[in-house]
C-alpha cells in the first residue's frame, strides 16, 4: 500500500494506473475510519482495480464554532485499516497544498443545499462541493464512493457531477449501524456513557416512522410526531431536525405518496449526530 500527500504525485500514480487499462475507485474519508469506512472500501474494490482512499479533514467544511480543531485525527489506525483492507493508495494531502494562501476558488450547488444540514451548517456543502471537486480532479476516479448516512451529501456530490458533466460514476453503501442500531460516525467517540445511550433514540425514531409507515399512516405530520415522542424521552437529545422529505428533491412533504426519506439530526453532549431512512 502507497501512502502519497503530493497532489502532483497522486495525480501520476493514477494516470499510470488508467494507462495501464486499471479503473480507478475513489473512497474520501476525513479519517478516524471504522467499520462503516470500511464497508466503502469493500464496495470500491467490488466495483473497480485500484482503490484509492483519501484522508483530509476539509476545513472549508466546518464553521467557526464547529469541532474542526478536536475531530479525531488517527492517522496510524486508519493506515492499519486501510491496509487490512485492501486498500491501494492512501492519499493524505496536507492542508496548505489544497488550500494554498490567496485560495478563492469554490463550488456551490444550489437548492439541494438549502435544507436539512443545509439550513443549519451555512457554507457546509459550499466545503463539501470544493473539496470534492478538488479530490475528483486530482484523483481522476472512474467511480467514487460515498455512504448514504449522508444522504443529503450524497446527493449534492451526483449533482455536481452531473451539472459539470463529471464522467464519474457515484456508487454508494447502504449506513453501517452498531449493534443497537446507532449509525456509525466518527463523531459517536465523542458521547460519554450516558451520551451513548440517549443517542439510542436517533434509531429508535426512525424505527417508530417505518412503524406508522407500514401501519399505513401517510401523514409526515404523524409520523413525525411518532418520531417526536421518541425524542422527547430521552432528555440528553437535543433535536436540530426532524424532516419527512422527497428522497430526490429533499422538499418537505405533507402527504407520502410512493417513498420518501425519514431524516434525522440532533445534538448529544459534544456530538452532532445525523441518520436517516427510506419510508417505502
């Protein structure tokens, strides 16, 4: 396994690589990898010849008051997993090579954005969308892989490539929950032992929307308040949102008709949590 932080030299390495008739999968991370990192680079290796994972912390993509400085970096670990799993090259660019001084160059994707995280995390995906953008055109991936734990993410990335003609394929992995159903992040390393259970309730309202879902309750208005009760007993919670929305669209809804997206974020202690579900 190469470990490569020059843009330049990773650049090469994949040119060489397509060269030589090898497809080239792209796994962007920011570090601190765990299973659910993991089931991404499974993915890549099913659906390509090299597999390159990426570990940056973007910057561009936390706010001010947000936990850029304490987000985990465990940069010996993530290299252990990465070579446990198969992983090709691990490319690690330092900071000031993607954000270089006099930097003023970003990508916004617009309307899809303007909800859920969107609404609360203002120039998130603007971060999101440049460091992409950036990764993309060093990397020169075939495909790239992206969890749907961020599913507004993930959709924001297949805009992008589509609204700049991208010819890369975005493949994504169903979320990789813990053993009681909390989705695996980085961020749950934060939640002392009381933490960690309340944030048990994150799942347990998306299982009480699928419940009233296939009881035949349409109404986003009942689901949501079924989701409600679920919150409310669990003090440590702090909701920042709780959303039915059009899965492709993000737009709020009324009334489900077909499918529509169960979406989730909340604050516990330090942590900012997110999680989501597919209603039909």
């Amino acid at each position: 396994m190469k470990v490569i932080e020059s843009a330049r030299e990773m650049r090469l390495f994949s040119e060489e690589a397509r060269a030589g008739g090898g497809e080239v999968v792209l796994v962007p991370t920011m570090g601190c990898l765990h299973e659910g990192h993991a089931a991404l680079v499974r993915k890549a290796r099913s659906v390509g010849d090299v597999v390159v994972l990426s570990i940056f912390v973007n910057p561009a993509q936390f706010g001010p008051s947000e936990d850029y400085e304490a987000y985990p970096r465990t940069m010996e670990h993530d290299l252990a997993v990465a070579e446990a799993e198969g992983v090709d090259v691990v490319f690690t660019p330092p900071v000031e090579q993607m954000y270089p001084p006099g930097f003023s160059t970003y990508v916004v994707v617009e309307g899809i954005t303007a909800g859920l995280c969107g609404a609360s995390r203002p120039g998130h995906f603007r971060g999101v969308a440049t460091v992409v953008t950036m990764l993309f055109n060093i990397v020169r991936p075939v495909r790239a892989v992206f969890g749907l734990k961020d599913y507004q993410q993930q959709l924001v990335v297949k805009r992008l490539v589509s609204d700049l003609h991208m010819d890369i394929g975005i493949v994504t992995v169903e979320t990789v929950r813990e053993p009681d159903g909390l989705a695996m992040s980085s961020r749950n390393r934060y939640l002392d032992g009381r933490e960690r259970r309340a944030a048990r309730a994150v799942p347990r309202s998306l299982e009480a929307a699928r419940r009233a879902f296939r009881q035949g309750e349409r109404s986003a208005a009942a689901i949501l308040a079924e989701m409600r009760k679920v919150m409310d007993e669990a003090p440590l919670v702090e909701v920042e949102y709780l959303k039915i929305c059009d899965p492709h669209t993000l737009e709020e809804l009324d009334h489900i008709e077909g499918g529509a997206l169960a979406a989730v974020a909340v604050r516990v202690g330090p942590a900012r949590l997110i999680d989501n579900l597919m209603l039909g």
